[in-house]
C-alpha cells in the first residue's frame, strides 16, 4: 500500500532526541507534565473543589451534584467538537508546544478564578461555573497535544512503559498537591474564618502556580515536532481537509474505530467516578473537605501504583488486555462502592452507623468505602494509561495528533453523557444513589464494545 503523502511521516517532522542523559530528561520532562496538571484533577475535580462546591459554595449537596454534572457536560461538547480539528491543523503545522503553551495561559487564568468562591456571593456561580468550564477545556485541550508527543518520542515497545510513568508520576503529584492542601492552617486573613472553606477556594491559585512551575521542563527540554512552514490559514485548510478524508474513510479504520467507541463509552464512566466519587462520599457520610483529602491521599498512592505497574503490564501482555483488566476492576468497586450506605455493606449487611461527631473513618462502612475507592485507584490509572499508550499503538504513522484529536474527541463526545444522566437522575429521585448507578451502564457497556478490537497498528490510506 503506498502512503498518501499528506499522511506520511517526513523527516521534518520527526524531532531529533537526544542521546544519553539528554534524551533521559526529555522523555522524563513530557512526563512531568502529567504532574503538573494532575492536581486540577485530584484536587479540583474529585476530591476538594467538587465537594466544597456542592456542599459549601451552592450549599445543598444534591443540587450542586446536578449543577456541577452540567458544568463538566457543557465542556465535554466542547472538547468533543473542536479536539479531532485542533488535532489535524497540529498535524500540519508541525509543533506541539505552542498549543500546549496557549491552552496552558487559559486554564491557569481560569482555575485562579475559583479562588473568588465565596459562598453566599450574589451572581457569583455562574462565573464559576464559567471558569470551571473553560479550566476544563483548557486541561483537555493541552493533554491531546501532549499525549500526540508520545508516539515520537520512544520506540514503539517502550511505549506502554513511559504512558504509565507519566500516568503514575501524575498521581504522585496529585498526592503532593493534596498533602499540602491538607496541612494548610487556618488562614481567616484570607476572607473565611473556616480552614475548609479557604482549602476548597485555595486549591484554584494553587493548581495554576503548580501547572506553571512544572510544566516548564517540558517546553525546555523535550523536543517538538519540527515546523512545517505552514501558517494558521494554511494549516487550518489542510487540517481540515485531512479530518474530512479521515472521517470520510471512517470504514478503512474500522479497528481504531471500534476502540475509540468502546474507550468512549468505559471512559465516561470511568471520568464519573473520579468527577462525582468524592461529591457522593461527601453526602453519604457528610465528611468536610479535610477528611475527603485524607481519602483522596488514599486513593492516590493506590493510582499511582496502579499506573506504574499496568505501565509494565502493557509492554508485558498488551495495552488491550491491560484495559480489559482495569475496566473489569472499575466495575466491581463501583458495584462494591454503591453497596454501602452510613448502616450497611454489600446491600444486606448491617453495621453499626458513624457515631454523630466521630472521628473520620471510624464506622466500618467507611472503611468499606474506603477499601472499594482504593480499588478505584488499583485500576483507575492503567485504565487510562494504558488507553493512551493503546491509542499510540493504533494510530497510522505521521497522524498522531489528528488521531488523539479522535482520542480526544472519544472521551468527550458523549462525555456530557454520565454527568447529565447523573445529575437528571439525582434530580428526578432526589437521591444520590440513584444517580450513581448509572456509571455501572457505562463501564460494563464499553468493556464490551472493546473485546473485539485488534492492538495493531492501522495504515494511512493510499
């Protein structure tokens, strides 16, 4: 099969590594930049900020569940839409870094913003939910030109290997961040009088110095693709003229398809649990903002081990059945997860509620809880690292980024999906329980769709 030149990778357009410890901290720089921005993740999305904005900033932890779900659903479209198109003029143009560098300058503007936070503020929710809505763009948008460095930057079989590294250091840091957050004292100057209030607003300014700090190596010393010479106009007409003969041949890639579809479906299940796992702890056992973190810690240190051993795992047996196991794992603690109420476990067996005042984690169903969210984070990091390094394996040389635009586009394009129907849902029943079990219908629905995907590489047309 002959290459179309449009799709073929030309010497250009390959960065040149460096040898020995160069090429070490350039791989190990691309890397960093998981850790610098999972915090948004661990601490904005999960376990600080979503919780503080349900329970404390609109102040009824149903309704600000509901709202926040339509928030991350309104990204979601956009991601979905504009991820395949960015994704294609990159391709064309050449360099990944200058995407990564704008993207970067929104989302730390926008996750600045939350510090503004203050419960009870008139009209202050909607600029709220506007910054977390463009923060969450911004983070998506830099990750699909980051992720469509990988496959240049290490032979194919070290591929798996160094998404789980990145995966893994991104959890590592996630963990740091939350330590912080968690030895913040009390800070009344700052405009609260409640140590749980600042951390739930602090955690915005600190997510925006964290990505600023950290992500800089990669732009110093991990190489970019080279330019192409194409400008904005040009490479937005080729770009699209590439997506449009991509999609047009959709069928001729009917093996990266058929995973895109499964990814798209285990992984908005997989984004609810993570979105809304500490908005559901936070109502079920009414745990502050201190305890969730201590939670979070938790389900950090098991993510991070979880990354770096499916790392291994993938290069070992494959990203496919990597993603198989975790998607499997996913939905047993999730089962496991939803079985637990304040006065019971595994749906039928009654346990001694938390004594009013306790201490954090000192009812068995919390420790129940917490064994089945750490098997959240057990799977939860190769689930996702070995997807991207699975992407990287399937996508036809020289269309990396156009592909993870896809990749992209698959996490999103019904990402909107899980978050509405968790927040109609709760709504409609007006129990957070109810709303969660939706999450099952996702993961088990793409563990499915993924058994009959191939792990090999697809061809450009000719």
């Amino acid at each position: 099969m002959t290459e179309n030149p449009i799709h073929a990778p030309s010497p250009e357009l390959v960065p040149q590594m460096a040898s020995g410890g160069g090429r070490r901290l350039g791989l190990f720089s691309w890397a960093l930049f998981d850790w610098a921005n999972q915090p948004y993740f661990t601490l904005i999305t999960t376990f600080i900020f979503a919780p503080y904005f349900a329970a404390e900033f609109i102040g009824d932890p149903v309704r600000g569940q509901a709202l926040w779900g339509y928030t991350l659903a309104a990204a979601g479209v956009v991601v979905a839409l504009f991820s395949p198109i960015l994704g294609a003029i990159a391709d064309v143009s050449g360099p990944r870094k200058p995407w990564i560098a704008a993207f970067g300058v929104l989302f730390v503007v926008s996750c600045s913003y939350l510090y503004t936070a203050v419960p009870g503020a008139p009209g202050s929710a909607l600029w709220i939910a506007i910054a977390l809505g463009l923060a969450a763009i911004a983070a998506e948008f830099a990750i699909v030109f980051n992720n469509a460095m990988l496959p240049s930057l290490v032979p194919e079989h070290q591929i798996g290997r160094l998404s789980g590294f990145g995966w893994g250091l991104g959890y590592l840091g996630g963990l740091v961040a939350l330590l912080v957050i968690i030895g913040l004292p009390d800070a009344p100057f700052l405009g609260l009088q409640s140590a749980q209030a600042e951390a739930g607003r602090l955690v915005g300014p600190l997510t925006a110095i964290w990505f600023l700090i950290f992500a800089l190596p990669l732009f110093l010393f991990t190489p970019d693709q080279r330019a192409t010479g194409h400008n904005l106009g040009s490479a937005l007409r080729e770009g699209m003229a590439r997506l449009g003969g991509t999609l047009s041949h959709v069928r001729n890639y009917r093996n990266v398809g058929l995973f895109l579809i499964a990814r798209m479906t285990y992984q908005d299940g997989l984004a609810a649990v993570f979105s809304f796992g500490g908005i559901y702890a936070a109502g079920l056992f009414g745990w502050d903002v201190m305890t969730l973190g201590l939670f979070g810690v938790t389900l950090v240190i098991f993510s991070a081990m979880g990354a770096f051993v499916g790392g291994w795992a993938d290069d070992w047996f494959g990203a496919r059945p990597t993603v198989l196991v975790s998607v499997a794992g996913l939905l047993f603690a999730t089962v496991g997860a939803l079985s637990i109420t304040p006065d019971t476990i595994l749906f039928v067996i009654a346990v001694p509620p938390p004594e009013p005042d306790a201490a954090p984690f000192s009812s068995m169903a919390e420790w129940a809880y917490i064994c089945f969210g750490s098997m959240f984070g057990i799977f939860g990091g190769p689930a996702q690292a070995a997807s991207r390094s699975l992407m990287a394996r399937l996508a036809p040389r020289g269309m990396a980024a156009e592909f993870f635009g896809l990749f992209a586009l698959s996490g999103k394009a019904t990402s909107f999906l899980a978050p509405l129907a968790i927040g109609v849902t709760t709504g409609l029943f007006n129990d957070q329980r109810s709303g969660m079990l939706v999450i099952l219908f996702f993961l088990a629905l793409g563990f499915l769709l993924l058994l009959p995907v191939r792990e090999e590489r697809a061809e450009p047309l000719g």
